[in-house]
C-alpha cells in the first residue's frame, strides 16, 4: 500500500510575505548590491574631481537598497489583499509517491514532482516551486518525519 502524508497551512499575510521574501531575498540583494556599487563609485570619482555632485551619488547608494525594499514589502503587501481568493486561506496537502494534491476551497491542483522547478529549505519551510513565479508553502512543524524525509529527498534532487 502507497504511503500517504498530510499536512496543511494557514495562508495568512505574513506566511505568504516569508514566503516572497524567501523566494526573491537573492536577487533583490544581488541587484540593489550593483546599483550601489556603481553609484558609490560615480560617487567618489565626482567627489575625488573636486564635483558636489559626486555627494549626490553617495547618497543614492545609500539610499537604494532601502528604496528596493519599502517597493518590494509594498508590492507583496498589495499582491496578498488584492488576491481573489479569501485571505488566511487554509491549504491541504496530500504528498504521495510521486506526486503532491493541494486542495483549498477556491482550487485543487495535482503536481508530479517531476514537474517541480525547484524545492527550496529554510529552518521553518519547505518551498515547491512550480515555475519561478509559483510556489506553494509547507510548514516543517506540521509535517511528520516521513514527509520530511520525502521533502529532503525532493530538495536534493534539485
């Protein structure tokens, strides 16, 4: 007989803003890393070449990081109360041998694991990424070992 797991998650705002944090943290630092390097070394070649402007650049590179992520937490803030679905919509999931079944009251979708883009770990999660954009979320507390190990396993195929 086939094993089955289960578990499921609350989404609620702040499970989906981990979540979109999580997924985009890399290349949110990556990016706002290069503006700034960039603006910072405009920056001190204009004030080495006796310019005032150069403090403007300066200040840009400063300033651009935090700018990127009051944009990002606004944008994931919006994205999550402007959803169709209900909020603090709760999710199941039924994992088997070779697929993953995540019903919530709005939806039911069927995912062979083969077709996974990515499975991302954290301490508190694992993330299945079904394309780079789409993901589902699966709280490591409310699973039991077998699934864990399941999840490992999915994680180190990747």
């Amino acid at each position: 007989m086939e094993q089955i797991y289960r578990t499921e998650i609350q989404m609620t705002y702040e499970e989906y803003k981990k979540m979109c944090w999580t997924l985009r943290r890399r290349n949110a630092v990556l990016i706002s890393s290069i503006v700034s390097a960039v603006l910072l070394a405009c920056g001190i070649l204009l004030c080495l070449s006796g310019t005032l402007k150069g403090g403007i650049y300066i200040a840009g590179a400063a300033a651009y990081p935090i700018l990127v992520y009051v944009l990002y937490a606004y944008t994931i803030r919006k994205n999550y109360f402007s959803q169709k679905t209900p909020e603090n919509r709760m999710a199941q999931y039924e994992f088997t041998s070779d697929r993953v079944v995540l019903q919530t009251s709005a939806s039911r979708a069927e995912i062979m694991y083969a077709s996974l883009y990515k499975v991302l770990e954290t301490k508190t999660h694992f993330y299945l990424l079904v394309s780079a954009s789409q993901s589902f979320a699966v709280r490591k507390d409310l699973c039991e070992q077998g699934l864990l190990d399941l999840l490992h396993g999915l994680c180190k195929r990747n």
